[in-house]
C-alpha cells in the first residue's frame, strides 16, 4: 500500500467531503466501496445522494465484505485510489448479519464476530497491499458521545472503537473533522 489516509469525525462532520477532496487530490483512476445497505427510504436517499456528489469518472463497488475477490471488480485493477465509505457502517452490517440475540449472546460469541470483522478488514488490507492502491478510509468517531443503554449499542460501540484505533495504527495520515473543518493528527 502506497499510502493509506483515515478520516474519522462524529455524524455529518464533513468526513466524506473531505475524503472525496482528497480522493480527486491524490488519484486519477478512483474505485469508491460503497458499505451502505439501502434498508430504508432514508439510507435510500442518502446513497443516492452520496452517488450524485462523485465524479461519474469514479467507478463504485457496492461491498462490505469478501474483499479478496475486488481484483475481479471492473475498474479496480486500473485503480490507483481505493475510497472506502464508511467502516462503521461495514462493523454494523457485519454485526446484523449474525443471527443472533445481542441481548443475550455469550462474550465467546461477541469475540468471534469481532474476529471475523477484523478478518475481513485485514482481507481489505492484503488486497489493497498486493496491488499498491492509496487507500482512504471514512470512519465515525464513536467514543466521543453517550454510553448507549442497550447490549447491541455497546457491542457495536466497543468494535468499532478498537477498529478505529487499528486503523489509526496502521494510517500513514489521519484526520478528525469537526463541523466541516479538517484536523490532522497524525
């Protein structure tokens, strides 16, 4: 991987307009992963909203998981910048896809979804490795607000937070928005 940027920020921070800045900054060929699931009129609007805000030069890969096979995606060999938006929202899916009671579940169980999550990123990570894409990841600050009061809200708070930090790790850049302003730090 050539270089990898993470852009995290709490909701509408400005996180995905700085990550398109950056994209039309850095790369000229651009695959964008779209981890969005349109389960409602709302989510629906959004993405189409997000999808009419990217160049139409962008080619978009709707995914949140099986990262391995992106080498057969149209337009991703030829890629030079990966975009992806959002990690949380690819956590949250990962999660939901177990059909399981959060209410309930045993610590074994909450430790094999998070090891499973963190499979497919580290999937993510090798593909983008062995083919020297720049990467950019949106993500959601999610340890700034309150401690949700259900099981499921702190499972998911919990991942996502130690996600955010292996991603912090391993960035060559990273930057938190704040009401429409960038800040680096690191």
């Amino acid at each position: 991987m050539s270089r990898f940027i993470l852009i995290t920020g709490g909701a509408r921070s400005g996180k995905s307009s700085l990550a398109e800045a950056k994209a039309k900054e850095l790369g000229e060929k651009v695959v964008y992963i779209a981890t969005a699931i349109g389960f409602d009129e709302g989510m629906k609007e959004r993405i189409k909203k997000h999808r009419s805000q990217r160049p139409s030069t962008w080619t978009t890969i709707e995914r949140y998981k099986s990262f391995a096979s992106l080498e057969l995606e149209e337009g991703f060999l030829e890629s030079d910048l990966v975009l992806l938006d959002c990690m949380t929202l690819m956590v949250s899916n990962l999660l939901l896809e177990n059909d399981i009671d959060f209410d309930t579940c045993s610590m074994s169980q909450i430790d094999n979804m998070e090891n499973r999550i963190f499979n497919d990123i580290r999937e993510l990570e090798e593909v983008i490795y062995k083919h020297k894409k720049q990467l950019i990841i949106v993500t959601n600050e999610v340890g700034m607000g309150l401690v949700p009061s259900y099981r499921l809200g702190n499972i998911f708070r919990d991942i996502a937070g130690r996600v955010n930090q292996y991603l912090a790790d391993k960035a060559d850049e990273v930057y938190f928005t704040v009401s429409g302003i960038p800040l680096k730090i690191k």
